[in-house]
C-alpha cells in the first residue's frame, strides 16, 4: 500500500481484509447504548484482519466512480459527481453502491477532495458470511482517498470514516466491522458509549483458526432486532441477563482472552472459546430462538472429528447458522480439519493463521568511521571508547554503555561492524584478559562488573566494511548475520537515557512487537535545525502522540519545505519536527532494498548508499512507524556533543 503523496497520475493499489470477531460479538451496538443508560457496561470485543479480502487499485479523476470485472458485481458499475447531496441519496437507497457512495458522501462533507476512480481487481472474501465484506469496501474507499489526497488520517480515522459512511445506508452495521482497516491482526475494541478504543494485541504463539460458511442461512436483521429489544433498558429477568451477558461477563471473557494471547497459552483460548458459546446460548437465544438455536451450527461443534482436531470453536458474528469459527491444535489439524468440513460436511472453509512478531534478539551497531570530528583524540581512541560516566558513577567507554543496555534486555548477539584492522583494538578490551595483578586489585564491586563484560563478550560478532560506501553500505554488511531476523540499529557514537525505568531500546522493542513494522525511533528538534537531520511525519497512531504512521521522509530539508509539508500537530504544540533519535528496527524489507543499491549502485547525493533511501522506498511500499521514546540520546560524535554528553549523561 502506497503511503507518501499522490500526484494527479498516480495509481495506488489497495487490499484491506475481511474481519472476524474472535470474541464479544454484538456488544459494540450495546455499549454504545451506554448514551442513553449510564449503567450499561462498556462492551468489548476482539477481532482480527483475515487473509481474505478485497483489492483494488484507484486513482483521481473528475467523478466518483467504481467499476470491476469481477463476476460478484456483474459487470456493474457506478458513477457520481462528487456532490455530497446526491452521494447521500444513493447511499440511503441501498444495495452494494450505497456503501461507496456512503463514504465518499462523508469525505465530500468534511473534507476537500475531488473524484476518484476505484476498480475492483480482486475478491477472495465470501459476501453475506459474517466477514464484512461491506465494512471491507467502506475502508477501502477511505484508505483510497486518505491516500490519493494526502488527508493524513490514520488507521482510527479511516475506521471512523468508513463506519460513518456505512451508517448512511440502510445496513448500519457496528462499530467492529470496520476492524479490517487494521490489517490481518487481533485488536481489543472497547465500546463505551460514543467513544471508541483501540489496542492491538501481541500474539505470543501461531493460531491456527479455520472458518467455515455453514451454507445454512440466517435472518441477520431479525437478530439484531430481537437482541435490541433489551436497550437501552431491561424490562424483564430475560433481558437483564443479556445486558450481563455482553457487559460484565463479556468483559470478563475479552480479559482473559486477550491474556491468553499475549501469554501464548492456545489450548485455554480454546477452551475459552467454548465457554463463550456457551454463555451465548445461556443467555441471548431465548432473545431469538428462531434463529440463534442453530441446529447446523450446534451439530457442527459437536461432531466428535471436529473436537479431536480443535481446542475450541463457537459461532461468528451475529451467530446463527452463517458462520462458525475453529481453533485448531496445530497447522497439521487445521489442514486436516478443512479438508473434512469441505469433504464431508460440503461447507465453504477458509484458513487463517495468526502469526507473532518475531522476537527481536539480535543488534548491530556500525562502527567503522575515523571519527575525523574528535581528532586529534581519535588518533589513538576510536571515539566510541571515549570516557562517559555512567549513572553507576562508573567510568564506561561510550560503547560499553551501549551494550551494557543491550545485555540489559536480554538482546542475545550483537554484531559490531568494523574497519578490518580495529579488529584487535576491540579484541584487546573484550577478549584479553586482565593480568592477575590487575584483577587482584579491583574492588569487589569491579570484579563483578569484570564478570559482566565477559558476559557481553560472548554475544559479540564482528563483520567488516572494508570500503567507506555510506551509512547504509555499513549497514548492509550484517546482512547475513540477521538472518532475515528482525535486528536494532544503534549507533556507535550515541548512547541513550531512559526517563523511565524502561530504557529507549526496550520501548522502541515494545512498539516493535505491536505493529510488527520496521522503526525508526524519532526526537523533536527546533525548526531552525531541520536541515541537519533527515525529518520525518506521518499520522499519530495512539493518544499519547508517540507513535507515527510515516508518509514523508525528507533528507535535511530548508525550513520553508519543512514548515509546509513536515509539520507535526500535537496537543500541546502545534509545529514540531522529528528527527531520527539514533535507533532503529530494521527487517529483511530493509535489507533487501539495501542489497538492490548495492547491486545497482543506488546512491545518494554525496555518492553513499544511504539507509534513508531504504526506509524511504519501505516505507512507500511496506509501511514504516516511528516512535518517539522517553528520554534522550546523547552524542559522542564531535566536540560540542560530547561535551554535552560528559556534563549531563548520567545524572
């Protein structure tokens, strides 16, 4: 998905997701009845991308028009000026176009946009399954215009705009569909009224899910009419047990589900998935016998070859007989589970394995340059050697710090990048050891700070530069040693203080683990600095303003070009500017760009194979975050930082 600005030619490609709800169906439209009954309990739900979805490519044009070829939509097409009026009055005649026309009714009264031309090249989504492929579509159009028209929306604002175009159609489905702008990943919504949360959550251990269509059909309209009869306020022993079920209890059952997924513990999420069907049944079908006893889907969770290849399965989305869902055991099970419900039960199945994050364990740190800024010291200290003292009231070489905070957070090897004859310089102080008379005289406290530094030592690897060729050239010499593993970046000038008892690397790790995209860990700097450091902006992606979606990346900008397009609003300032703090988490997207500039000579102005070229084109074509942590980076790299560094790191 393209993620930088769109020029009038300019064609975008899309995918956005179909949605499951794993747990907490039905209670987004409850807690947003908390508007009216102060007593409700805030509903939440989980819910996750699918692998399924719909694709599409768009670009700018005069009108508002949707076309494919696709045989779902029987060569029909449809086309409108951009005139909010009549978008609004297609959309509340309903039918297929009335979800396109829905959103781009709501960009038309809030923003200023032109037209667009969207095509439809792909769907491998069921339609009418319990997956929102309607939600799908709605993001999709979002997603388009956020990006042809630079509106710098992030993915909570394009779930926004696409949930309130899908409520001027008849549909007016809840809050949770719109899950899908958030990618094939499990996210905790919590409904509260008008206010809407978002937190994604961490999978520990593979899930493997299956999804069938039970190929039995349901009243979709009829269900939610009868479970809405409960709302705002109960009337009867019946219908005070729905409110406890998709409030307190269902709070309950989200909570320990989300644990579980966090803590990888799949067979209690089965389990758990279990006890919520049965909790379903217990309390909301007597809303709706009809249609929530479900004969096909009841038979279908007690056939005995679907329980000996599953830890748990229940009913999806409004329930009923569309679609049920399956943990099964491992990837073996979930195959052989599939080929059973197509083969023997004749339903439609569908896989989705929910993958983890790979762990970050492994950290490079680039060291090859003279440090021409410190000479004459560096004639015989390379400058990451030089003295700083640390918050222990030890005095550290400025790399020791370094790793002292990698070893710190369990980072398990570190792989320095060398000029070929430093070699021995860093052999000497890590592996050399000290004489025994040496030894004999330290204090306690130093011998076991002695231990320490042996303990780093062995998480060392060296790999060589043997040509200056730039920041990124330096860079893509650990290739082979991550492995295609997710790696940190640090420099071997800049060492970091944390304002938390977190410190900087383990934050920037953390949001790593969240997102699961490449980082660049980000500072503010005044805007008469700009042109000394490559500026990056993009979309706050939480309320606290530290995470960035970027869009821009832009290599030592004049203050004009930054004040007009780089400017970042918060809440407590209006203009700020973000500059790379010294960290990163790069991933084998990065790497791969980085081995296309090697092979072809992809340099930038100064003739160098630039990192900020690789995060750049990842960024357009990936998607890269970035991250501000709390504390500071301190430079050991000229003169007037390192003096800064000497008086204030430390204390």
């Amino acid at each position: 998905m393209a993620n930088n600005s769109s020029n009038n030619n300019d064609t975008i490609e899309l995918f956005v997701p179909g949605r499951l709800c794993l747990f907490g169906e039905h209670s987004d439209w409850a807690g947003l009845n908390k508007t009216m009954n102060a007593e409700i309990v805030p509903g939440r739900a989980i819910v996750t991308g699918i692998e399924q979805g719909i694709y599409g490519t768009a670009c700018k044009s005069e009108l508002f028009t949707v076309k494919s070829s696709l045989k779902e939509y029987h060569g029909d097409s449809f086309s409108c000026e951009m005139d909010m009026n009549k978008l609004r009055s297609v959309a509340r005649n309903g039918g297929f176009f009335s979800y396109v026309a829905g959103v781009a009714s709501y960009m038309c009264e809030w923003y200023h946009v032109g037209g667009m031309e969207l095509t439809i090249t792909d769907m491998t989504l069921p339609m009418k399954s319990g997956l929102s492929s309607s939600a799908a579509i709605c993001v999709m159009v979002a997603q388009a215009f956020n990006q042809l028209y630079s509106l710098h929306l992030n993915t909570l604002g394009i779930m926004n705009m696409a949930y309130w175009g899908e409520q001027r159609t008849p549909s007016r489905c809840g809050r949770l569909d719109q899950a899908c702008a958030f990618g094939v990943n499990p996210v905790a919504m919590t409904f509260d009224g008008n206010e809407l949360d978002v937190d994604r959550i961490m999978v520990k251990k593979p899930l493997h899910y299956v999804f069938a269509d039970l190929m039995a059909g349901k009243d979709t309209v009829k269900i939610l009419a009868d479970l809405n009869r409960a709302y705002p306020f109960p009337h009867n022993d019946m219908e005070k047990e729905v409110h406890k079920a998709l409030g307190e209890q269902n709070q309950d059952i989200t909570k320990r589900a989300m644990d579980y997924i966090s803590s990888g513990e799949v067979k209690k999420l089965g389990e758990l998935m279990i006890e919520a069907q049965e909790l379903f049944d217990q309390k909301l079908m007597p809303m709706c016998p009809e249609e929530l006893t479900a004969p096909v889907l009841h038979s279908v969770l007690q056939d005995e070859t679907v329980r000996s290849l599953t830890y748990g399965a229940k009913g999806v989305g409004s329930q009923g007989d569309g679609t049920v869902q399956f943990l099964a055991k491992d990837a073996k099970t979930q195959k052989a589970l599939m080929t059973y419900l197509q083969d023997k039960k004749g339903m439609t199945a569908y896989s989705l394995t929910l993958k983890p994050n790979k762990a970050v364990r492994k950290a490079i740190i680039p060291v090859a340059g003279f440090g021409t800024r410190l000479y004459p010291e560096t004639r015989g200290v390379k400058k990451e050697f030089c003295p700083v003292i640390d918050s222990d009231g030890l005095v550290k070489p400025g790399i020791l710090v370094l790793l002292e905070e990698l070893d710190n957070i369990e980072i398990e090897e570190i792989c320095l990048i060398l000029n070929r004859e430093e070699k021995t310089y860093y052999e000497d102080f890590f592996f050399k050891p000290l004489s025994e008379d040496h030894y004999n005289k330290l204090p306690n406290q130093m011998k076991e700070y002695e231990k320490k530094i042996q303990r780093i030592a062995k998480k060392l690897h060296f790999v060589f530069q043997d040509e200056q060729k730039g920041f990124g050239h330096a860079v893509y010499q650990a290739k082979k040693f991550t492995n295609g593993e997710p790696a940190l970046l640090l420099l071997g000038d800049m060492i970091y203080q944390s304002n938390t008892s977190v410190p900087c690397t383990k934050q920037l790790i953390q949001v790593y683990e969240r997102f699961g995209q490449p980082l660049v860990a980000v500072h503010p700097v005044p805007l008469s600095e700009v042109i000394h450091y490559g500026i990056f902006s993009g979309t706050w992606e939480d309320k606290t303003e530290t995470i960035l979606r970027l869009t821009d990346i832009a290599e030592k900008p004049d203050c004009v070009y930054a004040k007009e397009f780089l400017s970042m609003p918060t809440r407590k300032n209006p203009e700020n500017y973000y500059a790379a703090f010294g960290a990163y988490i790069i991933t084998k997207d990065i790497f791969n760009r980085l081995d296309e500039a090697v092979k072809h000579n992809i340099v930038g102005k100064k003739g160098e194979i630039e990192l900020t070229d690789a995060l750049a084109y990842v960024c357009e074509k990936k998607g890269l975050m970035a991250y501000v942590p709390d504390g500071e980076s301190f430079d050991l790299g000229n003169a007037e930082a390192y003096r800064y560094t000497v008086s204030h790191f430390g204390l």
